[in-house]
C-alpha cells in the first residue's frame, strides 16, 4: 500500500486522499468519490464528498475524519472491476475499507489536451 497525503475540508466536509508528487491526468466521479489516476491508469488522488456521511456507511467503527493520521490506499485491477482498498489510521485504531469501482475503458476526455 502507498503513503497518501490528505486533507480535510470540516466545513464542507470533503476528504481529498492524494500522492504529492504524482499528477492527475483523468478523473472519474461515482456518487460522492471522484478517482484521479495518472497516464498510467494508477489511482492517484481520491476525493469524498460529504465525507462523514459516506464513510460512517463504508466502516465498522466512527472515525473522526479531524483526528485522522495516516491513510494508505492501493487499486487491484482484475477483468471489469476494481478494488480500491484504503487504511485509516488515527492514534487509537485503524479501519480498513475496500471499494469496488467499475474499470472505465474509455479515455477521459480530460486525456485529450
């Protein structure tokens, strides 16, 4: 699993996940998660919407996203789906989620510039 950096916007309650050093050459919004991935196809950024509400449904425990320490997260791509599998780490759990996402097989057209 890969180091992310984040952030946390309280007062819209946006979650963006991302890699400092890479760049988002595509984007593809399910719901409330927009996934950026490089020219490579590899997950770079990952942003959630009303964040709160969103990953109160995905985890076991409530995590308070404002004493979030550490986030890894990795894609596995397999036929027409893939896993995104992230780990939040605060000071006293960790919680892990996977989400599956349909494998988009057209370009975006944010690819064409």
């Amino acid at each position: 699993m890969k180091d992310f950096k984040f952030s946390y916007d309280e007062e819209n309650d946006d979650l963006f996940i991302y890699l400092p050093d890479s760049k988002s050459k595509g984007a593809v919004e399910i719901g409330n998660f927009v996934f950026d991935f490089d020219n490579q196809e590899n997950l770079v950024a990952i942003q959630i919407l009303e964040a709160s509400q969103v990953l109160s449904k995905l985890v076991s425990k409530i995590i308070e996203l404002t004493k979030i320490k550490e986030l890894k997260a990795d894609i596995i791509n397999f036929r027409n789906m893939a896993m995104i599998r992230l780990k939040i780490i605060t000071d006293s759990e960790q919680e892990s989620i996977n989400m599956p996402i349909p494998r988009i097989k057209e370009k975006s057209p944010a690819l064409n510039y």
